[in-house]
C-alpha cells in the first residue's frame, strides 16, 4: 500500500508459534453493527489470520456486514489488505492539532466535520434531505446522507464472485421495512451482491433504505445488532467455535449529563441484550440434549417409529462455545464514537481487537471436557475465560468480565 499502515496487518503467522486448535468446530464470527468502532473487528479478524485459521461463517450487520464481506470477498492472502484499504479509505486526519490543550474538543469538532461533510468513500450529504422533514422524498433516497460513495468502495475491494462461492459462508441481517421482520440474506442460500450489504448498514434516518428484490430494507441492527441466533438455529446446526464481537458495552456507570445520557443510550439500545439472549439459547440448547438423551432410553423397536424419530428430531447433540469479545473504551469516548473515524481512533480500536484476540487465542478457554449435557458455554475475559454453565440467573450472565484497559489514542 501507498500509504502508512493502519496498525501492521502485514504480520502473519501466530507471535508465539502456537497452533490454534478450534477442536474440529466450524468456526464463526458474529460482528456488531457500530460504525467506526468496527475496526475493533478486522483486529479480531487479524489474530485469527496470525494463527493460521479462516472463518467457515461470517455473520453481520450494518459495519459488520461490511467487514465481513471484505473478508468472505477476497482470497486469505488479500483479506488483510483488503481491510486495511477499506479503513485507510474511510479514514480521516484528527482535529488533535487544532485542540492542543483541549482534548476533549477534538471529537466534537469531529463529529460536526463530519455532519456536514460525510465521511469520504462512505458517506456524503443529501442535500435535499436537509430542505426540510417534510420534503418528498424518492423512498430509496429518504435519508440525509447517501452512500453511494460506500457502493463505489465496496465494488472496488469486494469480489461478490468468490462469496457466491460459499467459502466461507456469509450472511447479514437487514429489518425488512415494511413488515418489521428481521431477515437474514446467506450465501448458502441465495446470490450476495453489493445491495444486499448496503441494505444491512443503512440505518435511518441518516441512510435511505435500500431495496432488495422488491422492497426496501433498513440496517438489520434497528432488531438485531448481535445476529448470532442464526447459527443456534440453523439447520442443520454444527459444533461451533463462535467468536461474538460486541462494540457497544451494556454495562456503565449512571449518566450524571445530557451528554452522558446520550452515550449511555447507544450503549444500551446497540448491546442487544446480550445476557438475556445467551441465557434463553442455554435453555433451548440444553433442553435439545435432555431429548437427545432421553431419545437413548426408548426401546429401538419405538424409536424407529415416525412419531417417535419426529419427537427425538427436535434433540441435537451439537455445542456451541462463544467467546465474547468487548471493544475498550478510548479516551474521551461519548455517543459521538460511533462516527469516529479518525485514523488515531481506527489504529486504536484495531489494535484493541488484535490484542484481546490474540489473548483468547492463547487462553483457549474452548478446549478441555465440558457437561455433554449442555449446548451454549459462554467463555469472556479476563481469560482463562470462565464458563457459563447450566441455567444461571441473569445477574451472572451480565457480568461481562473485567474493563479492558483504554487504549491510548
């Protein structure tokens, strides 16, 4: 590349020599949406890269369908590349120099920049939009902002060839407009293109809805900004190594400022209930194995019964370990973060993800003999990760594991 590294993806091979032993799992990952705090994820997608292991499912939405169609979009050796050409593209210098003193004005200055310019190769004005609420729109350019420029880049980095190929697998998520209904384009069943990817990131008001055969969908994260559901219901499921990358915290501390109010309401709205979704897919899964189970007891004469093998189909025997992933907070973080593409924030929140992959790949808290009776181990920092096992109460499964300490910016 031209010009200087976002945070050396040119590494390769795992720093300590370590084999990475996903223990016969496919292995997926789940990205947020979360816009400019999804270079946290290419740092993820990198360490895996460094120990040798390409992802067999990538599932996203919004920021997190971009990265993974630049990932599922090219061959191994040009997915770093890739990435980093996508967050160089969308990068932009800091005000840093202009608030010498004031740190804390650097992202407010920022963020006004970039409300009404855009962000170059992603977004740019809609000037008609800002005539006024109540000016029609064409309802395929109803938002403030178009991301032509973002189709522009994704047909320059992304080859929809190779993801139409299935390996590895892609899917995002998108909230069908009209009906409120999540629906999830997958490459195993249908034929990805750019529309589909812009459609999982255009996130009203500030983006128009995109239309996919017919109607008109919106960023999948407005019902869904954690999409991992698909692969515990898939079908057929598989023994999974799940790598959930979150961007948005659902613990902090109570706002005191409006301002403070404002970042802790992105936090909660885009965390998606982590908890409480990873408590219900315990449940489902460990009822799954008690069928399976108790399928064993009945005599082989009833069990090849059509209604006894209809009742032992709703048991599986498969396991799910998901490592949780939780992007840092940066210095003088707020609800403006999101749009934080400052080349000093992208190095950052990169690094971040490089770095806390890179340890849980060395804490390999996946491997090891777990309770055959249960489907879902929830594996967090600090590592060794403990796991969440069996049924326990919500209050255990919201504790997230440690702070990550802040990244210098």
């Amino acid at each position: 590349m031209k010009n200087a590294s976002i945070v050396g993806a040119e590494a390769a091979g795992s720093p300590d020599g370590k084999k990475f032993a996903a223990g016969g799992r496919q292995v997926a990952l789940v990205f947020q949406g979360g816009g400019a705090l999804g270079a946290y994820q290419a740092g993820v997608y990198q360490a895996l890269h460094e120990a040798g292991v390409e992802p067999d499912w990538i599932i996203g939405t919004s920021i997190g369908a971009i990265n993974a169609a630049l990932i599922a979009g090219n061959k191994p050796q040009n997915r770093l590349p890739r990435l980093e050409e996508f967050w160089r593209l969308v990068s932009r210098k800091s005000f840093a120099g202009l608030t010498a003193g004031w740190p804390q004005l650097t992202r407010p200055m920022a963020y006004v920049n970039t409300l009404f310019q855009g962000i170059p190769n992603f977004f740019e004005p809609n000037p008609f939009a800002f005539m006024g609420q109540h000016v029609p729109l064409n309802p395929d350019r109803a938002g403030y902002y178009s991301t032509r420029p973002l189709e522009e880049t994704l047909l320059d980095l992304v080859d929809f060839k190779l993801i139409n190929r299935n390996k590895p697998r892609l899917t995002v998520g998108a909230a069908h407009v009209r009906s409120s209904r999540m629906r999830y384009f997958d490459s195993r069943d249908m034929e990805i293109d750019v529309k589909h990817i812009l459609a999982s990131g255009a996130l009203p008001p500030a983006f128009p809805a995109v239309r996919v055969e017919g109607e008109l969908y919106w960023d999948g994260g407005i019902l869904s900004n954690t999409p991992s559901e698909v692969i515990f219901d898939d079908n057929p499921r598989r023994n999974s190594l799940i790598f959930a990358v979150h961007l948005w915290n659902p613990e902090g501390s109570e706002p005191g400022t409006i301002w403070e109010v404002l970042h802790r309401h992105k936090d909660v709205q885009y965390s998606s209930r982590v908890a409480n979704h990873i408590a219900r897919q315990q449940t489902a899964h460990h009822l799954r194995h008690i069928i399976k189970r108790l399928a064993s007891y009945v005599p082989e004469a009833e069990r090849i019964q059509d209604e006894v093998r209809e009742l032992e189909s709703w048991g599986c025997q498969t396991q799910m370990h998901v490592v949780r992933l939780l992007a840092p907070s940066l210095a003088y973080d707020d609800h403006t973060k999101d749009v934080d593409f400052s080349l000093e924030g992208i190095r950052g929140r990169w690094q971040a993800g490089l770095e806390d992959t890179r340890k849980s790949i060395e804490a390999e808290p996946w491997s090891g003999e777990f309770d055959p009776l249960e489907g879902v181990f929830l594996h967090q920092a600090p590592w060794p990760g403990a796991v969440v096992a069996e049924h326990a109460d919500l209050t255990e499964l919201t504790r997230m594991g440690e702070p990550h300490s802040s990244v210098a910016v």
